[in-house]
C-alpha cells in the first residue's frame, strides 16, 4: 500500500501540533504515542510497510488520547474561565486527529480498491 504525500504531511503535522499540546495534559506519553506518528510519517518514504504500520498505530494512539482530552478542555471550558489558547488548541488537535485518522482511512480503502481489482 502506498502512502500519499499529502496524508504523509497530514500525520507529521498531526504529530507536531499533539505533541506539543499534550505535554501538559498527559506529559511524555502524548509525546511517545505522537512521535510514532511522526516516525511513521518519515519512514514510509523508505520502508513502505513498516512506515504504515507505525503510522496506524501512532494514530490509533493519539487518537485514543486526544480526542478524550481535547473534548474535556473543551467542556471544561465552557463551565467557567480558562485561557482561550489552551481551548484553541484542544479544537485544533482534535480536528486534526481527525482528519488525519479521515486520511489514513481513506488512504487504506484506495489501496484496497486497488488490491481487488488486481485479482
């Protein structure tokens, strides 16, 4: 399967941005679950596969934490005063998660589309 430029942005750039604004709120493991994606971004020009595979799973996982936290911020938010960055930025990150997940998904039906017109 090969990994589209443009989904291979979408995912480093997703990386970046929950990385940066999941240090405060879960510390080293946003950053660890982020940087498989980012990881993954830049070896699927090199090693298809396994560039893929940790893609997928850097997502599933800052997917599973993102989007969680960032609808907390966002709920928080609006019960009472807080930084109107820090709410910014939870919208942000999950939008992004999604799309990302959006891309990646979409990524994986077209190259299975292809796989079975093949056979």
């Amino acid at each position: 399967m090969i990994v589209s430029n443009k989904t291979r942005w979408i995912a480093a750039l997703t990386g970046c941005l929950t990385a940066i604004t999941g240090l405060p709120v879960l510390g080293y493991l946003s950053v660890l679950a982020s940087t498989l994606l980012i990881v993954g971004a830049v070896l699927v020009a090199r090693f298809q596969r396994h560039g893929r595979d940790l893609m997928w799973f850097g997502a599933g996982a800052t997917t599973l934490w993102a989007i969680p936290a960032g609808l907390g911020i966002r709920r928080l938010s609006l019960s009472g005063g807080s930084d109107p960055r820090v709410v910014e930025a939870a919208i942000a990150t999950v939008l992004l998660v999604v799309v990302c997940d959006i891309a990646l998904i979409t990524d994986g039906l077209r190259a299975s589309r292809g796989l079975w017109k093949r056979i």
